[in-house]
C-alpha cells in the first residue's frame, strides 16, 4: 500500500516446461506476446540477464543475452546480479538464471528527461519488471553445490496487475479497473475522497489490497488464527483495520462491508469468494470487531506506559509486548508517540523481535543429508490391500530436527500409509531377513509423491531384503474414523445444507476431528439430527466399493465431491458407501457397519 505496485496477493501469469524448450523459445515468445499480442510500446522494454557468480562458479549468461539481441540493443539488456538475476526455490533444489522483462511507463517528457536504462531494479514507481523469465538448470545440493537438471525446466511469472497498469495507460495499479471499485466504496463508506491526501490514500491502498488477500485466503480454507499461515492472515487484517482506525476514522468494523463489490470485480473469474461470501463476511466481521476492542486496550496500555515528560522514550521490550500479546502494531506505538513528543527505543524492539524470531526459527528447522541410493527403482505403496510385504530400501538420508536426529527411508514395496488428506501416517516395523535386524518405523510421511519412512535409526545392512509390517491395530482403528468423516460430510450437507464443506480433517487411531465451513454455530438439534442419522447409515452397514485410477472427469460426473484446495491428478481413486461418492486416498473400512458407532463429543468454531 505504500507503493503503487506491490501486493500482498497477486496473480500471476506464466509458462512452464519440463525438458520440451528452454531459453530460446521463452525468451522470443515472451518477446512475441508483449510487443505483437498485447501491442506493448518495444521501445520502453528493457531485461537483465544473470551477470555471473564467482562463488558459485558461473559465469554471465551469455546464451540468454545473445537471444535478446535478437529483439533489444544491445544496451538495453543490463547485467543482474545473483540476488535479482538467479532464482532459487530454497537451500537446496531446481535453481537457475533468470531474466527479467522490465517497462518504463512514464511520460515522454520524464523519459526524454532521465533515461529509463538508469531506473531500471531502483525501485521507481513506474519502471518495473512485468515478467521473470526463470531458467532452472542446476540442482542445488545440501553442501552448496550445483549439478545440471536432466531436464531443464523453464518457469516464468508475470504480474497481471502490473500488465493491466501498463495496457490502461495508468501509473498505478490501484488506478486499474481491478482496484477502484473497491477503493470507490472505502471512500463511500468513509466520506473522504481517493487522491486528495497521501495518507488517507496509502490507507485506502493497504485496505483494498489486503481485503482481497483475506477473502481468497478464507475461500481458500485458511482461518486467521495465531499460529502459522492463519498468524499471516490475521497480521493483515489487523493491518487493514488499523489503517481504516487510524486515517479513515472507522472506530466500527467496515472491511467485511467491502465483500460485495469484490464479489462482483473478480466472482466470475474465483467463483470461490461468492460461495464462500457469507463465512467470508462474518469471519472478517468478528476478526474486525475484535481487533478494535485490542486496539483501544492497547491504547489505553500505551498510554500508562508512557514516559511522563516530551522527548521521552518508551522502552522498546513495552513495545514489543503491546505487539506481541495484544497484537498492538509499532507503527501504531510509534504515531501516539509521536503525537506526543516522544519516540520508542526501536532497536530495542528489534532486539526483541530478534529473539522470539530466533526462539521459532529453532524450534522449526529441519536439516536435511542428501538422499543415499541403495538401489534403484520406484516406490510402490500397496497398502491398501496388503499389511505385510516383503521390501527393499531404494534410498535414505539423515534428519535433524530440535536436537533430535533420525532416518528417513524410501522402501521399494510399502504398505505404510504416508499421513496426508487429515489421515496420520502409519508405525511398524521393519525386519532384516538376513540378520534379524528390528527397526521400528514411529511415522510414515509425504514427500514430493514419495512415502518418506522416519526411523529412529538405520538397520546394520541397509541392502538386504526386508519385511515391512505396519502396526494393523492402530491401522483398523484409524479406517473407522477415516470412513466416519465421509459419513458425518455427507449428513452434514444433509442437515445444514448443500453449502457445508469440508475444510479439513484430523483422523487417527482414537478419534477424529472433522473442519467444515457453515455460517453459524450448530444448535444442540443439529448435532443430535447429525449423530442420529450418521450412526442409521453405520447400521444400515454399506459396503465399500472403491475405483482406483478413474480419469477425474468420469468421477466429477459421478457426483464425487473433492476436496476444495486439494490437488488432484488426470486419474483419481473414488471411495463410496451408499450415496456417499468421495475423491479420497485414504484408508477405509470394508462396511460401515465395522466402525460400530459414531459419537459427536465436541463442537466449537476454529
């Protein structure tokens, strides 16, 4: 919100391949969409190209610059450096150079005035990269070395916001037809007008933005919460409202007001946000509501906190617990301050934040060994129709993680079920058929479509045969509850209606947790209603009958609801009992009528 350019949520346009083309084909069909398609003034583009790093030992990316001579002079075309010009999707992992595709949109007389070559990475407002070209061809190792990608992957991304400023002749991508409705209502609902203050316009800009990054996340099944992504998301929200607070005048909860007219800007496009629209709206609404009540709590905190003469400044650790219990932002601290003569100790602040930032980033790392072949081969998981199969490990590698090291293995034939759709992963065994060895498997996880075994520590010869055998109570157990949650989806849209969806689900061996979106708490009715006929299609005793590798769209039409965020493949595997059709992966029983019966212990908001 305070530059005209970036977002908190954006889309992205773009092109992949896997091994079909690399650089030449990217580059003069990037180059053939922008000048010929969309009829972009040639003259006001310019690209970089990866200048080459010595530590890694690269050297400049002369393939690429060559195909842009082509298309460019060749002084339009700007060496970039590895932060700017090498793209990497972590530590380790696909990496590459990249070239970035940047436009000068100012007035002729400013361009004639200072040459665009001049501006281009320095952050002014109307010359701005549109289109990152990604060239992954190395793979990055754990020890910071690079080897070529047997295929070489092209990944490109384009901002539609920004291309939409370049084609509408704005300077701003508020200006474009996809903010300003939306920012027209925050004037009308606060009384003040767009473009005539900085400050009033910065807070219209953060509450047009971010409001569209809460609805998609909502939609999206993501709740602000005060863990992980739900944290991000209440962050931004809180954000919004205190600039709706602080510049707009709006003591009263505003935001969810602004879901109607973003329903109807881009509804047709994400029809998600419509669906969603009345869980959008209340639980923007009561996150609003309940924001305001800690920023007057705050307030009234900063202010017995304050120091009692001008040119005081507050200690930056009261600072920081008014940010970190009550959610109390320092941009805030400081404007009171401010008001009043006085200034926080900022660094202070840092120090703090710092040290909770250190406390999370320890308790999250994980350090990872590369992977260790024994053999090769592919991982074949038969677990739904076997308990025990003899194996072989095709790879392993080392973990830590908060101090505890263990193993991660990779076995040829698996019944482990790898936790993933709410169903935890299986435990087991593995036993050694030449020496006997016992090494107990505690989980089993999902990595990159492999089931990731995690073992406390390597059997003495990681190359002989094995035989892997889960833990079949816990297994059986964990298939009735999984197999509850379909039920209780399918009463649920019975009883609520056709609008409840699942929105996640916890399943494990004792009991099971089942997330859905629904407009308003459950009345006592409901859930005896729920219960009662749940546990009439248990006893009515239905069969399983599953099709594994159904192409999705046969499945689609079958009525099988899917999962809403869950990626699915061309084929799917299609689980039913009675009316019951569901997208599912997981374990099941082989009769209703095996769980026994179903009991609804707790029911509560998340």
């Amino acid at each position: 919100g305070h530059d005209t350019y970036h977002h908190t949520m954006f889309e992205m346009l773009g092109n992949w391949s896997f091994g079909d083309y690399f650089k030449k084909e990217a580059i003069s069909w990037a180059w053939e969409f922008l000048t010929k398609v969309i009829k972009l003034d040639k003259d006001r583009l310019y690209v970089t190209v990866f200048e080459g790093s010595k530590e890694d030992g690269l050297s400049r990316d002369d393939e690429a610059a060559a195909m842009w001579e082509q298309f460019l002079p060749k002084e339009r075309i700007i060496d970039g450096n590895k932060k700017d010009n090498f793209w990497e999707m972590g530590d380790v992992g696909p990496c590459g150079p990249c070239s970035e595709i940047h436009i000068d949109i100012r007035p002729q007389a400013e361009r004639d005035a200072v040459d665009g070559l001049t501006l281009v990475n320095g952050s002014h407002p109307q010359v701005i990269e549109i289109w990152n070209l990604v060239f992954m061809q190395y793979d990055r190792k754990a020890d910071g070395s690079l080897t070529s990608l047997p295929n070489k992957v092209i990944d490109t991304g384009m901002g539609f916001e920004r291309l939409c400023m370049a084609l509408q002749g704005k300077s701003s991508n508020y200006d474009t037809d996809i903010f300003q409705p939306i920012i027209q209502e925050i004037a009308k609902i606060s009384g003040m007008s767009y473009g005539q203050d900085a400050k009033t316009d910065v807070a219209m800009r953060v509450i047009v933005d971010h409001i569209r990054t809460i609805a998609f996340s909502i939609a999206d099944g993501q709740l602000p919460s005060n863990a992980k992504a739900g944290y991000v998301i209440r962050r931004i929200l809180r954000r919004a409202v205190r600039y709706g607070y602080t510049f707009l005048g709006q003591r009263e909860a505003f935001m969810y007001r602004l879901v109607p007219i973003l329903c109807s800007v881009m509804g047709d496009n994400f029809t998600e946000i419509i669906s969603q629209r009345d869980l959008i709206e209340k639980v923007i609404k009561e996150e609003e509501e309940a924001f305001l009540r800690t920023l007057d709590t705050g307030i009234r905190l900063l202010e017995k906190n304050m120091p009692t003469a001008k040119g005081g400044v507050l200690s930056g650790e009261v600072a920081f617990t008014l940010y970190d219990t009550y959610g109390f932002p320092l941009d805030l601290t400081e404007l009171i301050l401010r008001e009043n003569g006085m200034t926080v100790d900022v660094a202070e602040f840092d120090s703090e934040m710092k040290k909770q930032k250190e406390r999370a980033r320890n308790a999250a790392t994980v350090e990872t060994d590369d992977w260790v072949v024994v053999s090769d081969g592919d991982s074949l998981f038969v677990g739904y129709d076997q308990y025990c199969t003899e194996t072989k490990i095709i790879r392993y590698r080392k973990v830590k993680q908060k101090n505890k090291e263990y193993y991660q293995l990779v076995l040829s034939r698996t019944p482990f079920y790898a936790e993933k759709g709410g169903q935890v992963g299986d435990s087991g065994k593995l036993t050694g058929s030449e020496d006997g060895s016992l090494v107990e498997i505690f989980d089993t996880k999902t990595e990159n479509n492999l089931h990731v075994h995690l073992a406390d520590k390597l059997p003495s010869n990681v190359a002989q045969t094995f035989t892997a055998e889960i833990n079949t109570e816990s297994r059986l157990a964990t298939a009735r509850n999984h197999t509850a949650t379909h039920i209780l989806h399918e009463t649920l849209r019975e009883v609520l209606g056709k609008h409840v969806e699942q929105k996640g689900s916890y399943v494990c061996a004792d009991n099971l947790r089942f997330d859905f979106s629904h407009f308003q708490k459950m009345t006592d009715d409901e859930i005896r209603r729920v219960e009662t006929i749940a546990n009439r299609r248990i006893r009515d005793n239905y069969p399983l009958e599953e099709m594994r590798q159904l192409p999705i769209a046969e499945a689609r039409a079958m009525g099988a609801i899917a999962l809403f965020g869950e990626k699915y493949g061309e084929t799917v595997r299609v689980v039913k009992f009675g009316s019951s059709v569901e997208l599912c992966g997981g374990t099941h029983v082989s009769r209703t009528g095996d769980i026994g019966m179903v009991k609804i212990v707790a029911e509560s908001s998340v």
